[in-house]
C-alpha cells in the first residue's frame, strides 16, 4: 500500500541519472507507460537535482531511481523524511539495492502499479558534529546528515594512521588506531564494511555496526550495537581527517571536534516484487560466490 492506504499510486517521480544518456531515455519511456496507465501526476528529474527534486517530495507516492546503488543512497537521503518509497532500475555495476533490470522493467512495474508488492524499510543513521564554541566552550552541532549506508571518519589524504576514540552511550569504548572508523547500517554492511572483512547483516536488521579500517595495535573486531545506541567519536591526528557520509558527502572537521552517530528517525523504503527471501540468493549472484 502507499501512502495513503491504496496501491493506486497518483504521484510518481522518476529521478534519472544525469551522466548516463541511457537513464533519462529510460526515464521517458517509464513515463509514457506511466501516463498510458493512468497515473494522473509524473515527473521528471536529475538525481543530483536536490532543491528541486525535494519540493516534489511531499506529494510523492512512488520514487523511481535509474542508475546505480549510489542514485539510490541520494534518492533515500531525501525521500525517507517524506517516507517515500523507492523502487530502483538498475544501471550501474552492481546494484545491490536496485529490484528493476533496465530490460525488464514493464512487468515488475504492472505489478506494482495493481498492489502486487512489499515495502522494505531500512534502518538509517544520523550523523552530528559538534564543534566547541570559541567564546562558551560549550559543543554547538554545525551539521547534520543521515546516512543510508555509513558513515565514516579516516585519515586525509597522508598515509598515515588516525587516533580515533570511540564512546559508547557515554562510556568509553576504545581507542583505535587505523586508518578509519566505519559505522554502518545493515544496508551498508554488503559495502564499505564488507570490504574490510565486516560481518553481514540482514538489510531489515535495526542495528548499528562499528568496524575498524587496518587496525594498527587496537581494537580489530567489528562491534553489533542495538538501534538505540549512541556513539561518539573524536579523532586525533597532525593533519585533518575525512569524514564522508555514504561516501558521497564529505565533511570537514577540525581539531576537537566531536561525531555523534544514532539511528535515524526516518526509514528507507524499497519496494519490493521478489521473494522475501531475496537478498542472500542476490548477494552470491553479485559476489560470485555461486559455485
């Protein structure tokens, strides 16, 4: 159901990625089909396009992506304030999060459009820096994103280990000394943290998890926190860190500044015409990992 408690969807963004022709000639086509079907409100845009695509947003009943699993984290930074859901045509390399093929997408659609679906919600986390005022020495929050796959704070652009301490609903953790500091959703666990090893997680699964990036002497283990936990970093080193939120955004931070990262009030919905049980046949297809 949408919404508004009917599979009829009345509003319908088609978001297209901008550097790929194919996308927004795939774009138009869906909202020919679209509009021969009925579907009263469509419109059209570039996935960058953040201003415009958000004042969309209200009305939206249905979200299309067109590209890759990083169209689909932007799409889901802005439409899960608005409980969107998203349904994302694949045309990128792997697209993990993606339900459509480019080539097969009138029947998936069919479906959706007569209430033939599941919605997916996936947990995200929210990320805050606190930054001490000059004058008051008390910490103000100079900005704030969430964060569909991780968030994660490492070492600039010197190959040289990071000092990261780490607190955990107010009580030190640990302190790491590695290249960076990954906390990540479920969603993100099939990325950035399963390159380094990381555990994988279910992508329904509400938990936060915490991973070191080439632990140098420290903690090496990656750590499966509840939905409610709250973590607190702080890094230390001779030169400024990076901190990037679903390694798109990039934020800068200074010397004691402080990363607050919790879950996310906001979910992120897919729709969903695959088995419930999707995800794991998925993950071996992408991987390779089929025998």
């Amino acid at each position: 159901m949408n919404r508004h408690g009917s599979p009829h969807f009345t509003h319908i963004g088609i978001l297209h990625h901008p550097k790929k022709p194919e996308s927004l000639e795939l774009a138009c086509a869906i909202g020919r089909y679209l509009e021969a079907a009925g579907v009263p409100d469509i419109w059209h845009e570039s996935a960058w396009e953040l201003e415009t695509t958000t004042a969309h947003l209200p009305k939206v009943d249905l979200l299309i992506t067109l590209g890759g699993d990083g169209t689909l984290l932007r799409a889901a930074r802005m439409g899960a304030p608005y409980a969107v859901p998203m349904l994302g045509v694949k045309m990128g390399r792997l697209g993990f999060l993606a339900e459509v093929q480019p080539n097969d997408w009138e029947a998936p659609l069919a479906a959706i459009l007569e209430g033939r679906y599941w919605v997916e919600e996936r947990l995200m986390v929210r990320m805050h820096v606190e930054r001490p005022n000059a004058t008051t020495g008390v910490n103000e929050v100079i900005c704030t994103y969430d964060a569909l796959n991780d968030v994660v704070l490492s070492r600039g652009n010197l190959a040289r280990v990071v000092r990261i301490s780490a607190e955990l609903d107010g009580g030190h953790l640990t302190t790491y000394t590695c290249d960076g500091l990954i906390v990540s959703t479920a969603t993100g666990s099939t990325g950035y943290a399963l390159a380094v090893s990381g555990p994988i997680m279910p992508p329904e699964l509400r938990n936060i998890l915490v991973i070191p990036i080439a632990p140098h002497l420290s903690m090496d283990r990656a750590v499966i926190l509840s939905e409610g936990a709250t973590i607190r970093l702080q890094a230390t080193s001779d030169y400024p860190p990076m901190l990037t939120v679903d390694g798109q955004v990039v934020v800068e931070v200074q010397e004691g500044d402080q990363v607050l990262v919790v879950g996310s009030p906001h979910l992120a919905r897919f729709i969903r015409v695959r088995e419930r049980s999707y995800f794991y046949q998925t993950l071996m297809d992408k991987m390779q990992w089929t025998i």
